[in-house]
C-alpha cells in the first residue's frame, strides 16, 4: 500500500509554522509536562526488572488487551495513564504488545477494551 502525499490531503505541511517560535513553543510545553507528569510517577514506584518479570508472569505472556503471545516483543503499559493520573505501582501496569499499546494512547483500559484488565 503507497501511502505517499496521502498526508498532504488531511493536513498541509506549512514549513513556515513548524519553524515558528509558536511551533516550537508548543512542542516544548508538551515536552515539559510529560516529564513532569513521568518524574511525578516515578517518585513513589520505580519499576524494576523484577517488576516486569513479576508483569508477565501476572499475564502469562500473553497481551492484557488481546490476549495474543507478546513474550518475545512487549510493552510496559499503565492501565491509567500518566496523564489521567496513573502511576508506577503493579496494580497499574499490564503486559501489551506494542499494537495494542500504540492504539490505547491516553485511554484507559476500560476506554479502550470495554473492561478491567
């Protein structure tokens, strides 16, 4: 599938925006709050090895969303996001393959799957 220009359509590339001080600007803005939010969570839990370990144990090795064998190739991913007030701590985190965890973005598991994982 040749996807080229496609992008072009939808949103017009604006070379003198995206070099803009405003551009730059948000971008940065977006930046700093996701440190913060990530350095905010990581001060009551780090997640370790062991933890990861303990994760897919927790899963079997199989995706928490759906259910497919993610072993070899996993995502670490918050049930709650950081950015709705999730944090590090084991009850929050679950086993995804990287699809699955591409497309929750900032849903919460049961946003994304209808139910708790």
């Amino acid at each position: 599938m040749i996807r080229t220009g496609k992008i072009r359509e939808y949103k017009p590339y604006n070379p003198k925006y995206y070099s803009s001080v405003k551009s730059r600007l948000k971008k940065r803005s977006r930046h700093l709050k996701r440190r913060v939010l990530k350095k905010n969570a990581d001060l009551e839990f780090v997640v370790s090895h062991e933890t990861i370990k303990k994760i897919i144990d927790k899963y079997n090795g199989k995706c928490a969303y759906c259910n497919k064998d993610c072993s070899d190739n996993f995502h670490i991913d918050h049930k709650v996001p950081l950015s709705k007030g999730g944090g590090n701590e084991f009850k929050n985190l679950a086993l995804s393959c990287p699809r699955c965890n591409f497309s929750k973005k900032d849903k919460t598991d049961v946003e994304f799957v209808g139910r708790k994982v």
